[in-house]
C-alpha cells in the first residue's frame, strides 16, 4: 500500500515543502503498517527544499526507514546525512542520479546505512559478487562492497563521477550554495516584476529556502510557447512540461486547470487542450548560471508579457503541448561553453 503525504499549503494558494503535521498524523494512524517513508530532497519543479531531518526523526519516531530522493540536492547545496548528536535524525538511505551533478552517462548512487543493506538480499546477482554456485544454490561474499557489485560496473562512468564529485568539493558547495542563493533571490524579485507572471511554490521559507529550479507561468500564453520563444528568440535553454512530476504539477495547477470548460469538446479536443494547459515552463541553475543568463531571460519575459499576442501568431501549437516556429529563424550560437566553464570551475572563478 503506497500512502501519499500532502504538501504545505499557504494561503496564497500556494503549496511549500511536505506537510510534517500531515506526515506525523499518518504515520500514528498506521504505526507499526509504514516500511519507510521516501521523500524528495528538492523538488525538481520547485527548488523547494524539505527538511528531510526532520522528517527522517519523525520516521524513526514511528518505526519507519527514510529514503530520500537527492538529485536535486547534491548538485546546489551541502548534504549532511549523519546527526552525530541525534541518530533519530539519521538518513536511512540517499540516492542520486550521476549525471544531474555533470556526469553524463555516469551511474546512479546509493548510499544506505550497511546494517539495513547488510539484512536483505542483494538486488543484483553476477560474477564478482558470488562466492559459491552449485547445482541447487549459490552462496555470496560476505563483505563490502563486493556483496553489491555484480558483474562489471560502468567503470568509465565511475571514475567520471567521481572526477565531477572530486571537483564539487574542491569549489565547496558551500560556496555554490551562497552563489546560488544569490542568483536565486535576484531572479525571483526580477521574475516578480513580470507582468501576469505566476511563480510556483512558496516565495521564502525562514528554515529550509529553495535551491536549483523556479517554475512559473505566464497568464494568457502556454508552458509550450514560452519555452520555445525563450529558447528561439533569446537563445536560453528552460523545460516546460510536468517534469516527471505529474501529480505535483496537478496539484500546483489545479486552480487554473479546473477553470476550463470541457463540456462541448470531444474527447481529442479536450486532450489537446489540457496538454496546453498542463504544464509550466522551469528555469534551472547550475555552476554556469550568471547574471546574464538571468537578464536575458526576464528581458524574454518581459517581452512576451508585452507581445504576447503578436509572437503568438508566429508559432503553432502541437498535439502534446509543445509549440513551433512557422517559419525557422538562423540558428543561434550557444553561450555556453564546455570547456570555458570547466576550466573557470578548476580555477574557482565561477564563485
């Protein structure tokens, strides 16, 4: 049985991070029934950060693990997943994707506490891992991490990631957290100076903040056009869409989304439709992000609250949501570049 904890929700009708109230109500309610509790770091629609000591004390309160989801986390913000004076606060088990912290084509990583891992079966089976086979069983090496490896391991992604990690701390993510904050609070009092623009998520929170990602909307243009005139015209690169978040985004939405009349449409038009409809437009930032990527997007914005209508009719909208330009524009030149970023992240010039 999979329960879903709901989210904060402020009277502006927007929500913040996970209801703790919500959370400790369920897990009373079904104490002794609740294996573990999985929660997201940072949103990846949001940035929104949950406290996920907090909620892991809560967990281990009631009986329950905590798995967090930290994709987003690792890449913004310094990680601590032990509480030397505190285990309640403990982390059970942290997970993270390689190639979200610029690793690309790098493996995923679990961190999980060796006594739970060392209480269940390995996921996996392969050489390298098994100590003994015969004709009606197999027996496993006993010790780390050896018990977890089976077969042979990306080893090229490996060293990649670990190069990127090593890099990481070399820069301290203290500092790319104290950047970040900076370009975060001026790109929301910019974003909140955009005519008709929505920002998703709770403004400010004075405990946990919000880190790596702002979604919002533009009224009166869709998630699809916006991203493509962004991207077309201002040469900025942001997602638009559910962000492999579709009921957060629902939930986001909901107010905007029940305002539509479906009643005389087909079932076709109706899809057509939502799929405009449903979605937001997502700026990120990262180790490359600067105060001009920042300017020319709300300059973009700026624009299309202004122009709206007109730029419209120079794209068409598509079956999924997305849009495209009638008639293509020169294709611009990227202002990102690898190798210049890299090289001023060695050299700790991007802080």
């Amino acid at each position: 049985m999979v329960m879903h904890v709901p989210l904060i929700e402020h009277e502006d009708n927007q929500y913040g991070g996970i209801s703790l109230t919500a959370l400790k109500e369920m897990l009373i309610r079904y104490q002794g029934v609740v294996n573990y509790v999985a929660v997201t770091g940072v949103s990846n629609v949001t940035g929104i950060v949950n406290p996920i000591h907090d909620i892991a004390e809560l967990a281990h309160q009631y009986g329950a693990y905590i798995v967090v989801d930290g994709t987003q986390m690792v890449a913004h913000m310094p990680v601590c997943l032990s509480s030397p004076d505190n285990p309640m606060r403990d982390i059970d088990a942290f997970v993270f994707s390689g190639h979200k912290i610029y690793a690309p084509g790098s493996p995923g990583v679990l961190i999980v506490k060796k006594e739970i891992l060392a209480s269940i079966e390995p996921q996996e089976l392969g050489g390298g891992m098994v100590k003994d086979v015969n004709e009606r069983s197999y027996s496993i090496i006993p010790h780390f991490p050896d018990r977890e490896q089976a077969g042979t391991p990306n080893i090229v992604g490996i060293v990649t990631l670990a190069s990127v990690l090593e890099v990481l701390d070399r820069i301290d993510m203290t500092n790319i957290f104290e950047k970040e904050q900076r370009l975060m609070t001026d790109a929301i009092a910019k974003l909140q100076s955009v005519p008709n623009l929505e920002i998703y998520g709770y403004q400010s929170s004075p405990s946990y903040g919000r880190v790596g990602a702002i979604a919002f909307n533009l009224e009166g243009l869709d998630h699809g056009l916006v991203a493509a005139v962004i991207n077309d015209e201002h040469n900025i690169a942001v997602r638009n869409g559910c962000f492999c978040a579709h009921p957060y985004v629902r939930t986001l939405l909901k107010k905007s989304l029940w305002q539509i009349d479906l009643s005389e449409m087909s079932d076709e038009e109706a899809e057509y439709l939502i799929n405009l409809k449903k979605g937001m437009v997502r700026a990120s930032f990262g180790l490359y992000t600067t105060e001009e990527d920042i300017t020319a997007l709300i300059d973009g914005l700026q624009m299309l609250a202004t122009n709206g209508d007109e730029i419209r009719s120079l794209y068409l909208s598509q079956m999924d949501g997305s849009y495209v330009r009638r008639i293509p524009i020169p294709e611009l030149q990227p202002s990102f570049h690898p190798l210049q970023a890299l090289n001023a992240a060695l050299s700790k010039r991007l802080i």
